[in-house]
C-alpha cells in the first residue's frame, strides 16, 4: 500500500479555505449533527463509573476552532489547541477569542512534545489520525497516554473503511483505516476501549464514523 507522505498532506491543507466548509471538505451541513453526537458521547463518558474531571482538555487536528468553540469549551474549564497550520491557528484565536481556550500549539501529531506540565481529563482526537502512519500513532497515542490525569480519557472519532487493509487517498495523502487496523493500533498503544459510538445522521454515502473512549490498559 502507498506510505503517506507528510509533505504532500501540509501542501494539501495550505489550500484549504480557513472555515467550516473547507475543514469539513465541503460538508459542513454536518456540522451540527457533528457537534450533537460528539455532545451524547462526552456527556456519556463523564457518567461512567470512574469518570473523566472536566478540568482540561486538549483538541488534536483542532483547524479553526470549529470542535473546540461548539464542544470543548462548554464541557471543560481549561482548552488546549493543537494543530500543524498555523493559518488554520490564526483564525482559531479569533474564532475562540474570549473563550476558555489558554494554548494553541503549532504542531503536527507525530512532531508533537509537550512542552508545558499540563495534564488533560480528555484529549480529543477528530478526523486527524489519517494523515499519519501507523508506526507514528502508535508512538502519539502512546504521548497522549502519559498527558492523562487519572481517569482521563483519549476519545478518537474517524471515518471507519469497510475495506480491511483500509483505503489511502492519494490526492491529500490520507488512509481511512477499518476496525480492525484501529484496534490492532489501540492494542499496540496499550489502550483499551471504555466506550464507543457510531455517529448517526450522515449520508449514507460516506463513510461510516465511529468513536472511541480509550484508556491505558494498566489503569
């Protein structure tokens, strides 16, 4: 199968209009329908036994602000930003501006480190996890997990394939992965599944959207 190639991916975002529409690839009627699942399954996690605190938050592959302003911010007392470019960031502050969003860290998943001792209850990870290969999730997830506070939660929600072997797209260099190459990784970051949700609403000629609440298998 074809690699993904980071260069190819940066280039392809370059071009890509700083709104709704242009994040959503030129859906974004589903914003709202987004928005409200994404609302069910976080109000579900923060009932569990053992539940999440809704102290801090960090948004991965986070664009404009668009999950940050109509989710984060209304759930958590503290929002953290991150994503890899920085005309996208721009327009976050903006679209943020006055808000209960204190970072915006400028950087690619796989290039990410810390640099602040924050801690996060739920680090949020959104239509981002295809543009980087597998060996580079494993080692992000694997970051993610020594961020979390005690019963914090890693939620991933992506495109799911029903191809097994998944389906690279070479135009923006991105693979949508399937059940399967999702649980084998989460098996390999030593993650194990709390929680999950299909998304309901979309056209049925897209792809299919999951999300998961993951925690590290020895807590």
């Amino acid at each position: 199968m074809e690699e993904l190639d980071y260069e190819k991916s940066k280039n392809y975002w370059s071009n890509v209009p700083a709104s709704v529409n242009g994040m959503l690839g030129g859906f974004s009627s589903l914003t709202t329908k987004d928005i409200k699942d994404s609302d069910l399954f976080l109000r579900k996690l923060f009932q569990m036994e053992n539940a999440p605190s809704n102290g801090r938050v960090l948004d991965c592959g986070a664009g404009i602000g668009r999950i940050t302003k109509n989710l984060l911010c209304k759930h958590f007392k503290h929002v953290d930003m991150l994503e890899q470019n920085n005309h996208f960031l721009e327009k976050a502050k903006l679209n943020c501006s006055g808000s209960n969003v204190e970072n915006f860290y400028c950087s690619g998943l796989q290039e990410f480190t810390p640099t602040d001792n924050h801690k996060y209850d739920v680090i949020w990870i959104q239509w981002v996890l295809g543009y980087i290969t597998d060996d580079d999730l494993v080692e992000f997830l694997n970051k993610c997990c020594k961020l979390l506070n005690p019963n914090g939660v890693i939620v991933v929600k992506e495109n799911i394939s029903q191809e097994e072997e998944g389906e690279i797209d070479s135009e923006d260099s991105s693979i949508t992965r399937s059940i399967l190459q999702f649980c084998i990784i989460f098996q390999k970051a030593n993650l194990v599944c709390k929680a999950s949700r299909t998304q309901k609403n979309f056209p049925s000629e897209l792809y299919k959207v999951e999300m998961f609440a993951l925690q590290p298998a020895n807590k």
